[in-house]
C-alpha cells in the first residue's frame, strides 16, 4: 500500500491550487480530517454558487456540459425576487452541484427555500435564502448534511455554510 492510500483527493479546482508551490509533497487529504472535508465542501458550493455560467446548459454541445465552460449558475444579479426566479435557480444548483461536487451523491441533493438570515447580517427582500440538503458518498462524512445558502441579487453574490 502507498503512502497515498490513506489520502483521498479534493476536487478539481481545489487540487488547482497550490498552498505550498516550494513542496513537492504529494496534495491528498487524511481520510480522516471531517473538519476539513466539510471546509473543503463548502468552498467548493460556494465557488459554484459565485460562479458564472455564460452559456445555456442547452445550447452547449452534449460533450460540453460538465465542462468549465459551463461551470456555476447563471447570473442573477439584478433579478427580481419571484419564485419562479427561486425555481429556477434552485433547478441550477442542483445541476451544478451533481456535475462539479463530486463528493455528494446528485440523486440525493434537495434545495428548499427559507426565511432565516445569518446572525448579525443585513439580508432583506434582494436575498433568496436556501437549504441545500445531500448525502455526502466520502468517509467520514458519509450521509446527509445540511448547508444554508444565501443569494444575494443586488450583488450577485452567495454565503454558504454548514449547518448542524
């Protein structure tokens, strides 16, 4: 057995960046370290959720999608607050998360909407706040968590973090 065998492998944006350019080391994560697999998980959501797509999934050959031309949501800065805008933009998370978070299983992700703000933010009617609940398919963290998302649409920006 390597000495990688106990490590597994972020993803692929993750393992894109390089913390520490003078090591040669090799870049897995312990197998154990939830803390840092839930952190892992979260930037990963969060990249996506600030993360443009510029092409209609639709328009874009079948051997595209999944690809970083289509990586994100659309843009919904500016948008108004309706729910059939929330609709839509829940239906693109849930795309997104199962092409570019491989660590949930896409069968199991489930967006609802809520009202709750994180303590001490301002968040008012330009924020769509969202539960994303998905199993988790990599020990320790195998089964289901909860992140709460916000969106904001004057900004177009988005917070995500793990709830217990």
């Amino acid at each position: 057995m390597s000495a990688g065998a106990d490590l597994y492998l972020p993803c692929l944006l993750t393992r894109l960046q390089d913390d520490y350019p003078g090591s040669p080391a090799e870049r897995g994560r312990p197998l154990n370290d939830a803390a840092a697999l839930k952190q892992e998980i979260i930037a990963n959501i969060s990249l996506i959720l600030n993360s443009r797509s510029h092409v209609s999934a639709q328009s874009l050959p079948e051997e595209l999608r999944g690809s970083v031309l289509d990586f994100g949501i659309s843009d919904f800065c500016g948008c108004e607050h309706s729910e059939r805008k929330l609709e839509q933009l829940k239906t693109e998370i849930a795309r997104a998360l199962a092409w570019y978070e491989p660590r949930i299983d896409p069968a199991s992700v489930r967006i609802e909407s809520t009202e709750a703000a994180p303590a001490g933010a301002a968040h008012g009617s330009s924020v769509f706040a969202l539960k994303i609940y998905c199993e988790v398919k990599v020990e320790p963290l195998e089964g289901e968590i909860l992140f709460v998302s916000y969106l904001d649409l004057e900004s177009g920006s988005a917070e995500v973090a793990f709830q217990e």
